[in-house]
C-alpha cells in the first residue's frame, strides 16, 4: 500500500495549459474517485500518476519519493484501463500470468499469484478458458486479476465499467467495494458517473476544466458543495437552481427575492452578502415540495409539466422563467398532477444553499445532524 502526493501538477500540451496547479493528499489505502464531465482532465491526471503522461510541473510523491521521471514499470502501479486489453489466443490463466512470466517470476510463485487472484474475483473455476467464452464482467475481472497478480502498491482504474450494461455496473461496482475491503490497498478510480463515485469513494475528487473544484467525502459534497458547479454534478437528479437577487440580510439567513416578486428565506451566513446581490439559490428535488406548509409563505409558482414514476418514488417537472432548467420535486409515488397545473413549490430554509454571482457557496448555517457532525471538515 502507498500514500500520494501531488504539489502544484500542471500538465501543458506546447502551449496549451490543461492542468492547473493541482495539489491533493490520497492516503494509505485510501479509496478514491476522480469525477467529473467529459474533457475535465481526470483521465489524464491518471496517467500522469501512472507515467504514461509527462508531468510539465510541480511534484508527484510516492511514499514520500518523488517519482516524476521514475518509469512506469517501477512505481509500483497497476492500471486496468476502459477496454479489458486481454489476449483473445490465451487462456484466462495466460493473460493473468503474462506480466509475471514477463517480469521472470518463478513458476510456482506465478500459479500461486494467479489462483489467488482467480479466487477473490470468483472467476477461479473459469481460468481454463478464452476470453471468447466470457461475459464482459468476466472479462473484467480477468484485467482486475492480472492487476492484481502484480501485488501493487497502488491500483488505477481508468472507467472500468463504461462498457458494461447498467445492470451489470451495479453489480461491478459491489465487486469493486468488496475488492477495495479485501485487499486493502490505495485505490484510484476514474469516472464519469457520479453514482459510481458516491456509492465507492472514500473521498471524492470533482475536476473541471483541469481544476480540483473540490475534495471530500461522498456526504461531504452533497450537503456542503464549494460551489455551484459541484451543486449541480453531485446528486441525481440534480440540484434545482433559482435565480434572484438579496432582499434582506437577517440574523437567520439571507432572504432572496425572485424576479416573480416572490422571496424565499435561505438558512445561511450572511458572511459578505450585501442587499441588491445576484444569487442562486439551489434547493435539491427531495426538499423541495409542491404546496409545503413547511415553507411558510416563501417559495416559487411554478405550472407544471410531467411526473416520472420510479415505483417507490416519482420526480414532478415544472416550469418557471426563474429556473432555465426547470424544476425536479420528489414526490410520494401515487401523487398526480395534470400538465398545466400552477402550483408553488418551497423548501424550509435550513435545506437550501445559495451561490454568489461566481458560483461559491455561502456557508449553510449548522442545522442538522450531520452537519453539526461535520461542521469543521466541510
């Protein structure tokens, strides 16, 4: 196992900046997830912690010891990329053997590593076959155990599941928490999908654009987001964002005007907030209630559009020109609402955030138990 650090990373292609200055802690044995969209840079801060990518600056540590210009092969890392990369002529065994056989491991030490993987990935009664006659979450496993076999101090994943169906990926993702309980080593994991990173991480990476937006644990960016953007990527469906402008600034929060007339009283600090101020308020679809008697007078009218009906739960659309995207409220399952219908939605103030005209968060006031349990670290 191993502890990383990186100090103020930048990755340039000539002239083009496309990391900046990223700077983060992963401990021993850590389970950590980079997120974020398409083209944010997660994959390619992978490869520079693997050394496929040259890093332009600042400092990658392992155990301590700067591995910059240190190759591949010998920093101790085992990379299991989106395609499974598997010799199609060779059996399971073969393919989880290669880069022992490679590395001029003695044979029995080579059968011994190989069973041992097969066995924690349960794909030990299949070692005799090609990867021809497997599913794709064998064939995953195979990649998985050929890592495995190399006894890394660290494993990268680089989206190992985008290629699998969506029943198969929550399976795979159960597979991936039993491994990271079984063997206990530093985990680095590369995804889109932000169900992937809260069901697994430890803590979470959000990239954008080549930028930490923010590190922390799952519940840690879900009730206390940096900023907008990490309000709108963590949680699904995704937070509700209205915009307006500050009325007041009272002792219990900050109380926002809409452009409908309408206000809403927002749980947070004022900090630096000032009457006249742009702000979004976000409200995430289970707080936010089609005629809340727990809103009081505040909230917005919106007309509304859909239901979608899950089974245990159903998400109702609405429409209003405050929320371009519209709205999302999570409602009891048999509830209806015909298409059209006004009605005004709200939220206590204590379950709201609210963003300044860049985007940060004001800091939310401490009003519920894992908040106070977390107060210092968010």
């Amino acid at each position: 196992m191993a502890s990383l650090t990186l100090r103020n990373i930048s990755k340039r292609y000539e002239e083009t900046e496309v990391m900046r200055n990223i700077n983060l802690d992963i401990n021993d044995g850590e389970f950590v997830v980079f997120v974020g969209p398409s083209g944010c840079g997660k994959s390619t801060l992978m490869r520079m912690i693997a050394g496929l990518e040259d890093i332009s600056g600042g400092d990658l540590m392992i155990d301590n010891a700067r591995v910059n210009e240190l190759a591949p092969a010998k920093r101790g890392i085992a990379m299991v990329f989106q395609s499974y990369a598997l010799y199609p002529h060779m059996t399971l065994y073969d393919n989880m053997a290669f880069g022992l056989k490679l590395a001029g491991e003695k044979k029995p030490a080579i059968d011994a590593a190989v069973k041992n993987a097969a066995k924690i990935l349960h794909i030990d009664h299949l070692l005799d076959r090609k990867p021809k006659a497997l599913s794709g979450g064998q064939r995953q496993r195979v990649a998985i155990g050929r890592a495995i076999t190399r006894k890394p101090k660290v494993f990268l994943f680089d989206e190992p599941l985008s290629n699998l169906d969506a029943a198969l990926r929550v399976k795979m993702r159960l597979e991936f928490a039993r491994l990271h309980d079984d063997l206990k080593t530093t985990m680095i994991y590369v995804t889109h999908d932000q169900v992937e990173a809260m069901t697994l991480a430890d803590k979470i990476v959000v990239l954008s654009a080549g930028n930490i937006e923010q590190v922390g644990t799952p519940n840690a960016l879900y009730h206390a987001p940096a900023n907008r953007f990490v309000a709108g990527f963590i949680g699904s469906p995704k937070m509700n964002f209205l915009s307006g402008t500050i009325a007041a600034v009272q002792s219990n929060g900050v109380l926002v005007k809409y452009a409908t007339g309408e206000t809403q009283l927002v749980g947070v600090l004022s900090g630096n907030a000032k009457v006249g101020d742009a702000v979004t308020v976000g409200i995430r679809p289970e707080h936010l209630q089609p005629n809340s008697a727990e809103a009081g007078d505040y909230g917005v009218s919106a007309s509304t559009m859909t239901v979608e009906t899950l089974g245990d739960a159903a998400y109702l659309y609405a429409e209003t020109d405050i929320a371009p995207d519209g709205l999302i409220a999570r409602i009891p399952p048999l509830e209806k609402h015909p298409r059209g219908q006004q009605l005004k939605f709200g939220t206590a103030p204590d379950h709201c955030h609210l963003f300044n005209a860049e985007g940060q968060a004001y800091t939310r006031n401490v009003v519920d138990s894992w908040q106070r349990e977390h107060a210092t670290a968010a």
